[in-house]
C-alpha cells in the first residue's frame, strides 16, 4: 500500500509505525494535529510535500 497525500497522519502512524520519525524529521505536528491529511499538515507547518511523501513511503518499505 503506498502513502497518498490524502491520508491522515495518524492513520499513517498507525499503519506504518515506522513514519513517526519522517514526521518528526520533518518536524510535522503528528500529536495535536495529527488528525489533517499529510498535504494539510505540510501546508501547515510549511513542509515540502514532495520530500515527506518520498521519505514516508521510503520507511513504509
């Protein structure tokens, strides 16, 4: 399953425990507001979209 831009963070955290460090690393609030999508997060906290989603789905492997 690959990671869409769509999906909410902590979805992704759950599916895929190992994505807690890209958010991290990225520095995308995956506590309080980990209940947007990934593009709304990036827009949020002003993350390059196309980086994270790389990285997400490089640790979803």
């Amino acid at each position: 399953m690959k990671i869409t831009k769509d999906m909410k963070i902590n979805d992704v955290i759950k599916k895929f425990p190992k994505t807690i460090k890209v958010f991290a690393d990225f520095k995308i609030d995956s506590c309080c507001g980990g209940e947007v999508s990934i593009e709304k997060g990036c827009a949020r906290d002003k993350v390059d979209l196309n980086a994270i989603m790389e990285a997400l789905n490089k640790a979803a492997m």
